[in-house]
C-alpha cells in the first residue's frame, strides 16, 4: 500500500501530473513553471517580511530616541529660570519635536515604499516571464499539431 502524505503539502503533484502523458502537453514545463512561481512568491514574502522588520525596527530606534530626548527636555524644563526663558524653550522643543515627528515619518513611509517597489517587482518580472513561458508552450503544442497534421494528410 502506497505511503499517504501526512499534510496536503507533501504531496507531490509533479510525480502524478507527469505520469499522466496528455499527448500535446509537456507537464514537466508547467510543473517547473508553477515551482517558479512558488519560489517567487516564497522570496516576495520574504521581502516583505524583511521590509518590516526594518520598519519595526526603526520605529524601535525613534521611539528609544523620543524617550531619551523626553527625558532631557523634562530636566531642562524644570530648571529655575525666568517664565520667558522658559516660555522661550518650550517653544523651541514642541517646534523641533514637530519637525522630527514629520522626518521619522517620512522615513519610514520611505522605507515601506522601497520594500514594497522590491516586492512588486520580484513578483512583476516572476507574471511576465510566466506569460512568456505559457506563450512558449501554446506556440509548442500548436506546431506539433501541425506536425501531426501535416503528417497524416501527406499522400502514403
């Protein structure tokens, strides 16, 4: 009795496909072509997984950032000095914090913008070269029709 695959996953179609022998169709290219696919789409994960943690990563960085600078406004802030001077600071500290807030994001809108321009073109060129070789297999199947027919209707 043949060996049952423990998951879905291992199972092998490749083995059961090429045994089949659909006269006009060559199986193993399109099985070589669905593995294509699949490592594509297995990198353009891992890409984006890689994406994000960069991105989390960062965030990370600007919040441990933030907590420090915090934390030294909060001593510069509770110095005794003249309500003007004071004044005068936290002005300066909101407008700078302001501006950081606005360069972090941008960042990291930056960031997620790359990695997913890197995901989508792994996995345009992966639906292009995919077109080409479902192209090439048309204009196969159809030339060996034409093999065949030029064959039975030449004269014995």
């Amino acid at each position: 009795m043949a060996k049952q695959p423990e998951n879905f996953f291992d199972f092998d179609f490749s083995k059961y496909l090429t045994d089949m022998k659909v006269p006009g169709i060559d199986v193993d290219s399109i099985v070589a072509s669905q593995r294509r696919n699949l490592d594509a789409l297995t990198s353009a994960n891992k890409l984006a997984v890689e994406g994000m943690q960069a991105i989390m990563k960062r965030q990370a960085e600007i919040l441990r950032q933030s907590m420090e600078e915090a934390a030294t406004v909060a001593k510069d802030i509770s110095s005794p000095d003249a309500p003007q001077d004071k004044f005068s600071k936290q002005t300066e500290l909101v407008k700078d914090s302001f501006e950081k807030s606005i360069a972090n994001m941008r960042e990291l809108a930056e960031m997620m913008a790359k990695s997913n321009t890197e995901v989508f073109e792994l996995l345009n060129g992966r639906i292009s070269a995919a077109m080409e070789e479902a192209k090439a297999l048309v204009e196969k199947q159809q030339d060996a029709v034409k093999t065949t027919t030029s064959k039975a209707a030449a004269p014995k």
